[in-house]
C-alpha cells in the first residue's frame, strides 16, 4: 500500500482481512505497535462499499435516514440558511453548463459542489434532521446531499445511493469517537464539523467508484479540511451552525473525493503516521479510542446509533418539549403559575440557548400559548424576542438539573426530562419523560419515519408528491436514476 513500509502494509492487509499471517505474527505486530493501523481497512472498506455484504436491518435503516433527511430538506425549504445557501450557490455556478445538478428542495441547478453545498445548508436549516448522540454529529444533510448529487450528475442507481450514504454514516459516526468526544471538546473542536466531512467524503469516494489505493488520499484532504468551533453554540440565527453542522463538511468531503478521483496526492497515511493529523496530541488520552475507526468495520454499523429528531427541536430538548405536550390536555394553560423542567448534561445551554430552537423556556412558552409546538415558531428568533406574551411566560419557566437523570461513566448517552406545571390554583401536574421514541434506545419504526415525512412535506409538496417522496424511497433499491429523488422533491 502507497506510502506505507513493507510492515505496516502487510498488517494493514491482515487487518482488513485481505490476507491472512499467522496468529503470532500478528499479536506481535500489534503489540509492536502503539496504535492500529487504519488506513488500510478503511480504504478497502469504502472502496468495497457497492459489492460487500449489508445485512436487511441496516438497509432498512439507510432507507429510513434518507427519508428522513429528504423530508427535513422539504421542511426547511424556505428559511434563512437554505435562501442564504442557494444564493451563494447560483452566484457561484448557477450560470455553470456543464456538470450542474439540482439544488435539493427546489428546481434550481448549481455547479456540483456548491449545489451539494445548498442542499445541505437546506437539510439542517432547522432541528429536525437525524444526529448520532454518541458522536455529536448530524450526518444526514451532507452526507445524502452528497449522494443524490452525485447520482444525478454521473447517472447512478438508487441502490448506489443507498450504499455510499450507509458507508458515509460510518465515517461520520465512528471517527469523532476515535478522536474522543471529550478531546474534541477540550480542544474546542466540534465534533459536527469533523463527522460530516470524512461521512461525506467516504460516501461520495464510495458512489464514484474510487479504487482503493486512491482512498488514502482522499483521507488526508479530509484530515486537512477537518475544523469547526464549538462557537456555533453562540449563533443565534441557525446560519453559521447549518454552516458547521452541514454545508462545511458536505463542500468540503465532496472536495476531498474529487481531488483524488482527479489525480490529487497527499499524504498516504495521514491517519497512521507517527507525525500526521490523527496522532495529533490534542487526540492522544482521555477518550480517545483509536481502535473504534475500525473495530467490526463492515460488521457492526453506526445506523442503529443514529437517533430521529419527533420535534423541531435540538436533541436533549426533545423530551421536555414532548413531556409538556403530553401535560396539555390535563392543564388550564390560562392559569399556568410555573413550569420546571429538570433534565441531565448542559442543562444551562437550554435554559439560556439564544437560539430558539435551543431555548426550553421559549419553547415551552409557545407550546403554552399555541397549545402545539409550530414547525416556523420554533425557529423564530422574531418571535422569541418580539412577542411580549412569550416573554412574560418564559419568567415563569424554569430549567434545573438533575443528577439523578445523568448516565453512570461508561454507560451510553441518554436525554431525559421531568416537567412540572404548577397552576395558579395549587394544582400540580408532573411527568417524566425516560426517552422520546427516535433516540436509539427506543428507535422509531418505519411507520413512524413515514409519518414524520408525510407531515414535513406534505404542506410543501401537497399529499400525492408527498407520498410518491416516500414509495420512491422505500424502493430505493429499483431506482435506476437515483437522482429522480432530487426532482421527486423539488419546487
């Protein structure tokens, strides 16, 4: 293997399965070796993406996030990211004659890149798309932007599509926990702007049809463009943070594919080498759990540890924006005197979030006033500050934390809540909320995924383009132009 000594690309092959050496040779190689060679497996991994063997629950699971995320496009269509998004993408190239593709959500077209771009930015314009907890990344946006874009463009199947966004929630998943979330953080590096771009890349390496040995090269422009602050928790208009979370790694994972495909070089073991991006000291200790970029690769997938969002929320509101809605029908939202909801993790973000989307006290002084939680009104920061009657309830909110809630070391990431609305008459209603159904620990079925579609898109595509959304994709596989999703949901 390029760049590698006789060695480390001997046990690199023995890792990835593609020769066999004898078992003593091989604990010795490992046990000579300070960390586990990863280049290699993951380049055949994503090379091997359109022919290995994917067991029914994942494709399943990849059909449902790709539903999920078209949908979540559909639904944020028309918010400042996606608008802010498509105009710089058609200044860019929407003039281009060659190569354009359809900006996702509209009819528009745009160069390759800046349209993957658009559509991105357009999938997490509001809190609705899927995210893995356990990575503290959303992978859905960039990575199925990517895919269907490229389908379009190069004319690949439904099935190709299906099979690269899978492989791309693998990189996304898996190399923020190799890094150590808890390194990224101390670093103040987001995860989301790390996730999405290796995701992105290994997807759109997988559906062009990259051979192996140009994968390494593909990795170290990721590893170059890897970035994003943790200071999208500042943003208060849910543009520089569909940025992070979505645009950048979606441009630049895209990059990254196209450079090697187009004969880029760079350095062959960015990942491995003693001196490269991942043997940084910033990754080294605390967390760090370099072996997981590789342990079960092919075996053990990340889909199952993708979570859905149910509520047009960030992920650790999710139950006490439900837990509330779930107290309406037994309170008189008239006579509210209080709200307390207490809930384990960054429970000050929620409390004090400028985002609203992010803000427990503004979203549950809407809920109170509306009597549901509005899809535009959750993300209104107009409202937020411009209605007076919000205001006012948002002083009788409180958001505490509870200890009790939190997981033991070791023990998987979970959200929570208890809410408890006090009238003004002494009454007091209470109610706790363990989960709500998308986390995955309680995952939603596929009727739920359809549900959640067919209600985003529905009052933007009317009900029969709605529903031809969801049985193109429910046959992904019998797509023979898996671009048609593009056009499917365009407006």
């Amino acid at each position: 293997m390029p760049g590698m000594d006789r060695r480390q690309a001997l046990f690199a092959a023995a890792s990835a399965g593609l020769i066999a050496l004898p078992a003593t040779r091989v604990a010795a190689q490992a046990a000579a070796s300070v960390t586990p060679v990863v280049t290699g497996p993951l380049s055949a991994f994503i090379a091997g993406g359109q022919k290995m063997p994917i067991d029914a629950e994942t494709l399943e699971l990849g059909r449902r996030h790709i539903l999920d995320t078209l949908a979540s496009v559909v639904a944020c269509r028309d918010l400042e990211p996606a608008v802010l998004a498509r105009r710089y993408a058609l200044s860019q190239s929407g003039d281009a004659r060659r190569g354009a593709v359809t900006i996702l959500g509209t009819r528009q077209r745009a160069g390759l890149a800046d349209a993957v771009f658009a559509g991105a930015m357009t999938g997490h314009g509001a809190e609705i798309n899927d995210f893995i907890p356990s990575a503290f990344v959303q992978p859905g946006p960039a990575i199925v932007s990517a895919a269907v874009g490229l389908a379009e463009q190069r004319g690949k199947s439904g099935e190709e599509v299906l099979r690269s966004v899978i492989v791309g929630y693998e990189l996304a998943g898996r190399l923020p926990k190799a890094l150590g979330n808890e390194n990224l953080r101390r670093a103040n590096i987001a995860n989301h702007g790390i996730g999405p771009v290796f995701g992105t890349a290994a997807a759109a390496a997988c559906i062009i049809g990259l051979a192996e040995d140009r994968i390494p090269h593909v990795l170290t422009y990721c590893a170059q463009q890897a970035s994003g602050s943790w200071q999208w928790m500042l943003d208060v208009e849910h543009v520089e943070k569909s940025f992070v979370f979505a645009g950048m790694g979606a441009r630049a994972g895209l990059q990254a594919a196209l450079f090697a495909e187009l004969g880029f070089r760079g350095v062959r073991d960015s990942l491995d080498n003693p001196a490269g991006w991942m043997n940084a000291q910033i990754f080294r200790g605390h967390d760090a759990n370099r072996a997981y970029l590789i342990d079960k690769l092919g075996e053990r997938w990340e889909m199952p540890e993708t979570a859905y969002k149910r509520y047009p929320v960030g992920g650790p509101t999710q139950p006490a924006v439900h837990g509330l809605l779930q107290l309406l029908p037994k309170i008189d939202r008239a006579q509210v005197a209080s709200v307390r909801i207490s809930m384990p993790g960054r429970w000050q973000a929620f409390r004090d979030a400028a985002m609203p989307a992010l803000n427990l006290r503004y979203l549950s002084a809407i809920i109170l006033l509306d009597g549901r939680l509005d899809f535009v009104s959750a993300q209104s920061l107009e409202r937020m500050h411009g209605d007076e009657k919000a205001k006012a309830l948002m002083s009788r909110v409180d958001v505490v934390h509870d200890p009790d809630q939190e997981h033991a070391p070791g023990e998987a990431r979970t959200e929570s809540a208890r809410v408890v609305v006090t009238q003004q008459d002494g009454r007091r209603f209470e109610i706790y909320v363990p989960y709500v159904v998308g986390f995955p620990s309680h995952p939603m079925s596929k009727a739920d995924v359809e549900t959640k579609a067919l209600e985003l898109m529905t009052p933007r595509l009317g009900a029969g383009r709605a529903r031809d959304v969801v049985a193109a994709v429910w046959n992904i596989e019998g797509l023979a132009k898996g671009g048609r999703l593009a056009a499917l949901i365009g407006a």
